[in-house]
C-alpha cells in the first residue's frame, strides 16, 4: 500500500487502485464499483449535510451504503442513476 497526496493505494499487478474503488486489480472499469464519500457527494451536489439526511428520512435521496462502522458511501452509479431520473428536459416553446 502506497500513500499518494494523501490518499492510500493499492498496487496490483501494474495497476494501482484508489481504495475508495471496490473490487480493484486487473477488472475493466465497467466492472468496478466506485463508491463515493458522503463528503464528496455533499460537494458534488452543493447541499448541507442536513439536507442529506432529510433526503435520506423522506425516501428522497440517492441509494446509500451504510458500512459497519456506520460511515455512508454512494455507488457513483446509483448516483448518476438517481440525477438522471431527476433531469427535466427543455421545454419546446409554443410555435
């Protein structure tokens, strides 16, 4: 395991692997499950913490990972999956 700007890594096999990345090694990206921070989904989104979590009690927000030391992650799939059921297209103006 290496640190790099602060954030440990595991080496495989040529390839290192951010340890927020699930099921790391040789697999293709399409098989990697990217699991993000509650911080980084916070920033992403630009909503308060609290706004999360009132999210969360009203069956609102994006699917969430609950770990057995009770820190959250998002699967960033689940994330743009919960943004693009939520992006409205533009109307077409009245001719």
């Amino acid at each position: 395991m290496t640190t790099t700007a602060g954030r440990a890594t595991r080496t495989r096999s040529k390839t290192t692997v951010p340890d927020h990345v699930v099921g790391g090694g040789t697999a293709s990206d399409a098989t990697r499950r990217v699991l993000l921070t509650l911080a980084q989904v916070l920033e992403e989104l630009q909503i308060p913490e609290s706004t999360w979590y009132a999210w969360q009690a009203q069956g609102k927000g994006p699917r969430q990972v609950k770990l057995p030391n009770k820190q959250v992650r998002v699967d960033r799939a689940d994330l743009n999956r919960w943004l693009d059921d939520r992006t409205v297209e533009p109307t077409q103006a009245a001719a």
